[in-house]
C-alpha cells in the first residue's frame, strides 16, 4: 500500500463520519447509543467535529497524488497517525468509562487500523 491509497481510504471514511456528524448529528449520536435533541450542546459540538472530519477528508483527497518525500505528505502522514493514536485513546476511554453501545467496537477497531497503518507510514522512510 502507498500513501495514496492510505489517503483514498481515508479520506472516504472520514466524509461518511463527517457528513453524518455535520448533517445529522442527533442521528450520528443515535448509533452510538446517545439520546440527544437536534439542538442540545452535543449535537452542537459534533457539528464541529463533523466539519473538521470533512475538510480533513478534502486535504487527504487533495494530497494523494503528493510525492511521498515531501514535507507536506510527511505532514499529513504524522498527524494521521496522532489522529488516529489520540482518537484510539478516546474510543477506549469511551468503552472503559462511558455507557458505550456495541457501535464503539467500529471506532475502536477504525482507529486501531488506522493507527497501525499511519505508524507504518510515519516510522518507515519515504520511497
């Protein structure tokens, strides 16, 4: 696999999360068990992080045919893989201390890929 493939990949998962998140909130929040209103403050926020997850989605598109020894890919390459490292601690946070439904296992185990597949990336020189 590449880095472009990897950005690909990304980028698609994270348009599905980010438009659900940023379009549908109270819904979004629905799959994982949350009981919100269109309009309370967690709706609210994952709007937010709905609008992060697509513009994040619209970098990744628009850096996939980027060399891979470039300082901009590295970039994108290294905060993947913080996103996804910091994103795994809070899937586990949530499994461990929150009231998760069986949703979270799709966040946990999205993470851990990506994570693993970021790592790769990060700690293996560019070709």
């Amino acid at each position: 696999m590449n880095h472009r493939t990897l950005f690909m990949i990304t980028a698609v998962v994270i348009l599905i999360f980010g438009l659900v998140w940023l379009i549908l909130p109270a819904f979004g929040l629905g799959l994982f068990g949350h009981n919100v209103a269109v309009n309370d403050l967690p709706s609210i926020l994952t709007r937010y992080w709905g609008s992060a997850f697509v513009s994040l989605a619209v970098i990744l598109w628009l850096a996939r045919n980027g060399q891979a020894d470039s300082i901009g890919v590295r970039a994108i390459i290294i905060g993947g893989f913080v996103l996804a490292v910091t994103g795994l601690l809070a899937a586990l946070n949530d499994w461990w201390f929150g009231t998760p439904n069986g949703m979270i296992w799709l966040s946990i185990s999205l993470y851990a890929i990506f994570a693993i597949l970021y790592g790769i990336f990060t700690f293996k020189k560019p070709t």
